[in-house]
C-alpha cells in the first residue's frame, strides 16, 4: 500500500517538476512547480512527518508560490519573449552535461554504500511530531533557530530599505502639493 | 505536556557577537526614532562605537578556550584573531562610507546597522563550527550584501550588481544545502569534529565515500563562489563596479576573508582525511585563480573593475595559504588577510576620495599626474599599489612571501612558483598607475572630495601597510599564536 | 486498516461533502431573507414555503446554462480555477470536529485530555497531531482559485480581482496565522479535538478575547466578504476574478465563498465558543447513563455535542450576515493599512502577552482573566491611536474660505 502510494506520489512529483522546467507559460510553470511540492508534501506523510507535510503545504504552496503568481501576474511577464536566445549555445551544453550528471548520478547510486543505511539514522519513536521537533529547536538547534531570527529581520530591513527610497520623498512631496493647493484654492 | 529545558550555554563565549549585533537592533531602532534624517552620520559614529566596544569586549576572551551551543561555536584564537580584523575592515568600510552616502545622496541610516550585521556574521563564520550555522552564517552574510549592493538604488548599475549577486547567491546557497545534506547522509551529523570523528573511526577508503566526495565538491562550489575563484568569479567585475564603492571595498575583503576563515576550519577539522581529493581540486583552482585574474586586470582601463580582478587573483594567493593546511599556511593565511584587507581597503578609499556624483567612469585617465594636483593621495596610493604587487618594504611583499614559503615548506612548490610568475604580470598593471600619477600631465580637472573620515582612513590604511611591511614581527607574532586545533 | 473503518471514513468523507453543500444552498437562502430584513424588504418567498425551495431552483437554472469558455481564455487553466477554489473548502472538514459521538460507547473518553481509551468519534472525519497546523495550510491554498481565475479569464478586471486576492489574502493570513498560534499556545496542542476537550472551564474568547476579534476581522476577509471583498467589487471590477464566469462554474466560486464561510465560523466555534461544548453536557452523559446505559449515554451526548455546536455556527453565521448588511466595502489601501499596521502588530501583542501571561501566572483562570483585561485594554488603546485620518488634503472646507473672509 506504502509503496503504492510511493510510485504514484513520486511520479507525479517527478512529472511536475519536468513539466515545469519544460512549460512555456511562467503561469504553467508555478503551477507544475505547485504540483510537485504537494507530491513531496505527501512524501512527507508516508515519512511519518505530518509537520513537515503541513509546513511545505503552508509555506511553499500557501506562500511562496503566491507570491510568484502575484509578481509574475503583475508584471504581465508570463510567457517567454520571441527575441532570440542570446545564450542558445547553451541549451544543448546544459541539456548534455546534465544527462553527464544523472548518469554519474545514477553510477553512484547504484553502489552499493550509497544504500547503505545512514549512520546514525535510526528514526526515533517522536520522528516528526511537533512537539519533539519544537523541543529539538529549543535545545539542539537553539542557536542556528536564533541565527535564523537575525536573518529574517536583515531582509525585512532591505525590503524596507530597497523600497522606501523615492517612495518616501514622493509622498512627502505630495503632501505638500495638497497643502499649497488648499491655501491657493481658499486664497481665490 | 513536560516544559522544555533549555541546556547551559555559556554566552561569555559568543560575547563579540552577542555585543555587536545587540547593537545593531539597537542601532536601528535608534537610527528610525531618534535620529532626523540629516544627521544621519550620527548612526555612523555609533556605528564605529560599537565596532570598538565590541574589539573591547573580546580583549580578555584571549585566553579563554571553548564551545558552547551543543558545540556549534567556538571560541579559539583563531576566531578571535579574525574577529578583530572584521571589525578593521567594519570599522574602515564605514569610515569610507561617512561621506561618500551623502555625496552620491543615497544616504540611509540603516546603511551602518546592516554593516554591523554583516561583520557580526563573519565573526559567527569564525567562530562557527557546525555546517548549519556556517550555512546560516554565509546566508545572512550574502543577504546583508544583495541589500548593500542594491543600495544606491536609483542608479541602474547598482539595481543590475544586486541583482545579478542575488540570483548567482541562491543557486550557490543552493549547493550549499545541497552538499550539508550529502555530508549528512554519508556521516549523520553536521558537527565538524562529528565528522571527522565519524570518518577517522573506520579505515578511510577515498572512493568508497561517494556519498561525501560529492557533499564536499558541492561545498567547495559555494566557497568558490563566495571566494570568486576562478571559474566562479564571473560576477565579480561587474558586481564590484556597480555596488556603492565602499561596499565594493567591504566586499573584496570582509566576504573573502570570512568564507576562507570557514573554508579552513571546515577542510582542516571535518574533512582532514579527504585531503586527495580536495587539494588537487583547490590546487587547480588556485593556480587558475592566480592566471586569469592577472590576466584579465591587464587590460582594464577603469579602475574600479581593475581592483575586482587583482582581488580575484589575491584570492588564489591567500588559497595557497589555505590548502597548504599546515601550520605556517595558516599564519600565512592570517598575515595575508591582514596585510591585503589594510591595503586593498586604501586603495578604494583613493578611488573614493577621486570618485564624482552621478558618474560611473572611474577612469584610468582620473589618476593622470595626480601627484601634482594631489601629493598626499598619490604617495598613498603609490604605497597600496606596491603592496598589491609585493614589492618590498610594504606588508604586500611580506604577505606574499610568508604565503610562497609557506606553500613551498607544504610541498606546492609548482603553485609557489605560479604565484611568482603571476606576480611578476601584475606589478605591470600596478605600476602602470603609479606611473601615471607620477609621470603623466593632468588630464580633466578632477576635484577630490577629501574630509576627514577618508583622510584618516587613507593615512591609516598606509601607515599601516608600511609599518607592516618595516616591522612585521608583532603580527607575525600575534598570527602564530592564534592557530587553530585544526587537526592538522 | 479494516475494511469497517475504511467503510465509516467513506461515509463520512460522503455525508460531510455533501451536508456543506446543502448547507452553503440553504445559507443562500438563510442570507438574502436576513439581508431583505435588514434592509426592510421581504426577500425570495416564492419558491416553496417560505421561500424554501429557492435553492432547489437556483441550482437548477444555474446547471441548465450554457457552458461558455472564452476563446482567448487559457482552456486548461480557466477549466482548473474553480475545481483548486472549490477542494480546499471541502476539504478543511476533515479536521473539524462537529461534536463526539463515541461508536463504542465510551462517551467519557470525550471529556478526557489523555484520553486512556482511544476515542472513536464518528463526528469529525480525521483526529490529527497537526489539525491546527491543516487548517492553516489549507486557507493558505485556497488563494489559487481565484488568483488563477483571474489570470486565466483574459480579461483585465478579472485580472484586476486575481492581483488583488492574491496580495490581499496572503496579508490577511499572517494576522489569523498568528491568531490562532495565540490559542494554540494557550491549550498546549495542535489538535483540534484537544483544544475543545481543554475549553472545559472557560472558552476560548475569555483568555483569547483579542485573539478573537483579530480572528474574526482577518477571517472575514479571508473569506473575502463585505467589508474586504475589494476581490470582486462590482463597482470597479465588473464581477472581479469571476467575471467570465458562467453556470456551474460561477456556481463553484459562489460555492466556494459560502463553504469557506461556513468553515472559518466553525473553525471560530472550535477556538473561541468551546466547540460542541456546553455547561451540563456531562451531567447529561451521566444521567443518560444511569437510565439507559453508556451506548445511549454516548449517542445522548453525540447529538447534544452535535447540536449545541451546529447552533452556534448558526450564530457565528447570523453574525455574519449581520456584518455584511452593515459595513460598507474598504478602500484597498485601508485594507492592506489593516491588515499588516494593525492586526498583524496586535496579533503578535498578543502572543507575548500569552507566552508571559501563562509563564508568569500559575493559576490558569487568573491567566485567563488577565489576558482577557489585557486584550480589552490593548484594543481600546488601538482604536484611540487608530483615528480614521482627517481628509485635510484634498478637502477645502467651507469653514475655511468663510475664515479667510
């Protein structure tokens, strides 16, 4: 059954991610892309990682992509431009050296110690449940869960700072258009 | 449900970083609520204040030895010793950028707080010892950087240099993770010392570590990256030149000096059993570093982009220093930061100090007989070019001799030898502009915006490079008491 | 698994995607005789008693349209909208619990935090670890219908709609996100059964009072109703995302937005009003009991649960309705001002106040009732400061040029 689920799941996160690398359409693309991130979120799940499951559900499905449709859609930027491909040479190198890369890829993983079990890697009974991963962030992982706070308050400041430039002086501006224009109308 | 206890840390460990970047979110908050919008170098100043509490504050750390944090910092000398110099190159960066904001008018007082970030995560890089806060460490350093990069926003190059930083930063933080993750499923841990521990405990077959090999190469990448070794450094030209200039400087030594800092205490202390694979790669890389950005520094005429390649090549010296992974490599290592963070950040004081609002030339031409107009930046930046080239008495030529000998007792000799044959090219394009300064007529009259921020900040960053390159025991001395337990 | 409670799972999936159908049918209905009320008309009386065969009839006429895709549409996309709009609202069910209905009896186990024998409840579809974290993560999903529907309709105003419900959907996340972390934090659990188990002494609005009313502001316009349905204002958007939208598949959306509602007042229910709790239910059981025996008992206290709690979503639905027929539409700036100025700050408020509330006071109904005076005393500040700014700037006032004479 597992197993089953497992085929199914992966294939369906395999196609999307091929398909959205393929798509023409920037829209196509995101929702391929969305495709395959609820097929890992299920992965998560026969995992035993129901967390996981809802956390890549809330934040790459419910955030990130959105984000990408809004801005994509807002700047009208969905399908690929027909001005010719300066870097065309490109395509045919990448394509290639990548079927180089998942051949040695595939070399490697058919070796035996690529399957053996990770050291270290037993799972534990509270795998996966909230509760031990919190208690784990609090403990083990207390400083990097810090770091990461620091992180994200870094790039809340440049989006303030990439943003407020301009808009700031504008709006300034534009206050004191009205302020001049009142006392002109009330003057007449 | 059991309330979770949270296990001893010992914070004195992490004081210099504790302190600065409690004083960044301080700073800021400062900076937004009490500061109006025209004295905004008043946050400069408070700035560079708590660069200094903060060198304060790790002075009695130097003979305390320890980790903390389920052992994913360390305190040692070593991190210590990088600590003060990022705090240098900090304190410097924004003494260049005290005038220069308002000059191009793109002044903002978070500019301060974001550097202070910014050193803060280099120190964590020094300090860090686990590959998941070095991957946080390199995260928040780069953000803090796509943000610096992009900040004098009005001006197209600016917005392209952040951009392009951006976009080849993610796929490298990519690798990054990407590479953590194969290490981890190869050792099952992300502890440094684990895993050594974990591969030095079974007899160590090269090819049998698929799993690791492919881990550390993806490493090695990101580092690359960061490092702008060539065949990565694709970015590095255009980013420098259209980064605000004081970033630019910041960047050509603070992110090097952090990324080799960790790129050393990874090799040495997880991966010391790899070293067949890793050396040759590194080795190769070195070399072609060392080449191309001679070569390519040859032939620019602008000054700027000139500084970026001779900072791509400085990177494959300061590497040999790296791979060499003995004991005089590291001090090597450590001189050679020093010595090139003084005097690189001099020269883009000069360029600075020559630079004009809303213009993007920084021409060669600029520099034509500046001795006659300007004695005092030309004998400066007379002293920084020689440095860069090695030429004796200043710290560059010191520099570069602990790191060939070092290279060579390590048993690189042939790299050794590349280095010389590289430096030999690039004292051509070193001395091309002290000739010019010296020799040529002024061309266009270029005015010099000097105040007393950058004038200290040259005379500094001068006085030093000669002093270090008259007198250059005490350094010598303090390097060779800051190694690391490196496993070596 | 075997094959009984796969057939039970079966059933339930069945009745409850098709109970909130018929619901959202009769919540039509349900609101446009409030509405005419309110607005002092008598509202659809035809059809049947009462009006009562209103929905029969509009579901009618709406499968019995002619299907139409337009031509310069995106086919496969435009056909996918409304199904993505549609299956999230269904689906966030799964983990609500209507009531506890325990099939072996053991009705006591309902009332039990640690229950010692596991509970069988037949009136909520999946008891996850993560329930809170499910609902979450399938608001947060519901965007792509519309966002979709818009782009993919070919039309600007739609478009217009579908930019709109994206950047105004994902701001009104954050607020109820962190809403609810308050309330989790406050029973300690991610489930959604626990949380009603531990609402035993005190609802949830007592120690959650801002809580609830940022949860309701921001699940308002979750839902996208008036006063935040700028999505589909028909004075500047025509319809909005579902303009080209026609029969059934206009159906869908219209089904969508009444599900969601449906959804987020039961979820409101859950967290703040104690779910299918009410005082006496367990004197009920015992009573019941010692009647009958403990399978009555349990059947006695599954249909009280069941129904205490379908009546209070039907208040929480009056409640809206309520609001609908009172509030004009927003201004989209004052919208997105609401949404990351005030209720996004006051959220996190409040979770510092929880975390230090209930760390600093042992007892818990003294916790709760500080936080409550705390929440009340945090609003009204807000709404002092939260003046709706004068409109000196583009205003001349008569006053004025009667002063400069």
């Amino acid at each position: 059954m597992d197993t089953l689920i497992f085929i199914i799941t992966a294939a369906i996160a395999l196609i999307g991610a091929v398909a959205m690398v393929v798509a023409r359409n920037a829209i196509h693309s995101a929702l391929f892309l969305l495709l395959n991130f609820g097929a890992v979120a299920v992965l998560f799940l026969l995992l035993y990682s129901p967390f996981l499951f809802a956390i890549q559900l809330t934040v790459y499905a419910g955030a990130i992509m959105v984000l990408f449709l809004f801005v994509v859609m807002l700047l009208g930027a969905e399908r690929i431009e027909d001005a010719p491909d300066q870097i065309a040479w490109q395509r045919p190198l990448g394509i290639g050296l990548g079927v180089v890369l998942m051949l040695v890829a595939m070399a490697t993983a058919l070796r035996a110690s690529a399957f053996a079990p990770p050291p270290g890697g037993e799972a534990l009974a509270t795998f996966g449940d909230p509760a031990a991963l919190a208690a784990l962030l609090f403990t083990h992982y207390l400083l990097p869960f810090q770091i990461t706070g620091i992180i994200l308050l870094v790039a809340v400041i440049g989006v303030v700072v990439l943003n407020q430039r301009g808009r700031h002086r504008s709006e300034e501006a534009g206050r004191e258009d009205a302020r001049t224009r009142r006392r002109e109308d009330a003057r007449r | 449900m059991e309330p979770i206890q949270i296990p001893p840390v010992d914070l004195t460990l992490i004081a210099p970083l504790l302190t600065i970047t409690a004083w960044a979110i301080v700073l800021l908050l400062v900076d937004a609520f009490l500061i109006p919008d025209e004295r905004k170098k008043l946050t400069g100043y408070l700035a560079l204040a708590g660069l200094a509490v903060t060198a304060l504050v790790a002075v009695p750390l130097w003979n305390v030895d320890g980790s903390t944090f389920s052992d994913m910092v360390v305190l040692d000398r070593y991190s210590l010793t990088l600590t003060w110099l990022f705090l240098l190159i900090g304190g410097l960066t924004i003494a260049m950028a005290l005038e220069y904001l308002p000059r191009h008018g793109i002044e903002q007082g978070e500019f301060y707080p974001l550097i202070l970030f910014a050193v803060a995560s280099m120190i964590l890089l020094a300090q860090a010892t686990d590959l998941i806060v070095i991957f946080l460490g390199i995260e928040l350093l780069s953000l803090t950087l796509y943000i610096l990069t992009g900040f004098a926003y009005p001006r197209v190059t600016s917005e392209e240099a952040g951009m392009k930083y951006l976009i080849m930063g993610a796929f490298a933080a990519g690798f990054f993770a990407y590479g953590i993750a194969l290490i981890y499923g190869a050792t099952g841990s992300t502890n440094l010392a684990a895993i050594n521990a974990y591969l030095a405990a079974e007899p160590f077959v090269l090819s049998e570590q698929v799993l690791l090999l492919a881990g550390v190469g993806l490493l090695l990448i990101t580092f690359g990256f960061k490092i702008a070794l060539v065949p990565f450094h694709m970015w590095t030209p255009d980013v420098y030149e259209g980064a605000p200039t004081p970033v630019a400087a910041f960047m050509s030594v603070g992110t090097k000096a952090a990324a080799l800092a960790v790129l050393l205490r990874i090799l040495g202390s997880a991966f010391p059993l790899a070293y067949e694979f890793w050396l040759p790669v590194l080795s190769v890389l070195a070399a072609v570093t060392m080449l191309v950005g001679n070569l390519g520094a040859l032939t620019q005429t602008n000054v700027k982009r000139m500084l970026a390649y001779s900072s791509i090549s400085h990177a494959g010296y300061v590497l040999l220093g790296v791979i060499v992974a003995t004991e005089r490599g590291v001090e090597a290592f450590l001189f050679y930061m020093l010595a090139y963070a003084l005097t690189n950040l001099g020269a883009f004081a000069v360029v600075i100090a020559l630079e004009q609002r809303s213009e993007s030339a920084w021409s060669l031409d600029d520099f034509s007989g500046l001795f006659q107009r300007q004695p005092f930046l030309a004998i400066a930046m007379a002293i920084f070019m020689f440095s860069l080239a090695g030429v004796p008495p200043t710290a560059g030529f010191i520099a570069k001799f602990y790191v060939f000998t070092a290279a060579y007792e390590g048993g690189l000799g042939w790299l050794a030898l590349i280095g010389l044959l590289t430096s030999a090219i690039a004292v051509y394009f070193y001395l091309r502009v002290v000739l010019r300064m010296f020799t040529r007529d002024p061309g266009r009259p270029v005015e010099p915006a000097m105040d007393r921020g950058l004038h200290l900040n040259i005379t500094l960053a001068a006085g030093l490079t000669l002093l270090i390159g008259l007198l250059p025991m005490p350094v010598v001395n303090l390097v060779e008491r800051s190694l690391v337990a490196l496993g070596l | 698994m075997d094959w009984i409670a796969l057939l039970i799972l079966i059933i339930q999936c069945f009745v409850i995607a098709l109970g909130v159908t018929t619901a959202f049918a009769y919540l039509t209905l349900f609101e446009r005789r409030l509405l005419a009320r309110f607005q002092n008309r008598i509202g659809p009386n035809r059809a049947g008693p009462n009006g009562f065969l209103q929905p029969v009839a509009d579901a009618v006429k709406l499968f019995f349209k002619e299907d139409v895709v337009p031509s310069a549409a995106n086919r496969a996309v435009y056909l996918l909208a409304p199904a993505m709009a549609v299956i999230p609202a269904i689906i966030i069910w799964a983990v609500i619990p209507f009531g506890c209905l325990d099939i072996r009896g053991n009705w006591q186990a309902c009332f039990e935090p640690q229950a010692t024998t596991p509970l069988q409840n037949i009136l909520q579809v999946a008891e996850i670890n993560i329930g809170v974290l499910y609902l979450l993560a399938v608001t947060s999903i519901g965007v792509y219908g519309i966002t979709l529907a818009g782009w993919a309709s070919n039309n600007k105003y739609s478009m217009l709609g579908g930019i709109r419900s994206a950047a105004h959907l994902v701001s009104y996340e954050l607020a109820l996100a962190c809403a609810v972390l308050a309330v989790v934090m406050t029973y300690g659990t991610f489930s959604t059964h626990q949380i009603v188990v531990a609402q035993a002494g005190l609802w949830g609005i007592v120690p959650q009072f801002l809580a609830f009313v940022i949860f309701m502001i921001a699940a308002t316009a979750e839902v996208v109703r008036l006063p935040f349905d700028l999505v589909e204002a028909e004075q500047e958007l025509v319809g909005g995302y579902n303009t080209e939208y026609g029969s059934m598949k206009f159906a869908l959306f219209f089904m969508t937005e009444y599900i969601k509602l449906i959804a987020v007042s039961a979820i409101a229910v859950i967290f703040f009003m104690g779910g299918w709790r009410f005082p006496g239910l367990y004197t009920l059981g015992a009573g019941v009991e010692n009647l009958a025996g403990p399978m009555a008992a349990s059947i006695a206290v599954g249909l009280a649960s069941l129904g205490a709690f379908l009546l209070k979503l039907v208040a929480f639905l009056f409640l809206s309705v309520w609001i609908r027929a009172s509030w004009p539409r927003m201004r989209y700036d004052r919208l997105m001002d609401l949404g990351w100025k005030w209720l996004l700050p006051l959220a996190l408020l409040n979770i510092v106040y929880t975390a230090v509330a209930f760390v600093l006071i042992p007892n818990e109904t003294l916790a709760s009732f500080v936080l409550l005076a705390l929440g009340v005393l945090t609003l009204v500040i807000a709404m002092g400061i939260n003046r709706v700014p004068k409109p000196v700037d583009n205003v001349t006032y008569v006053k004025d040029l009667k002063e400069m004479g």
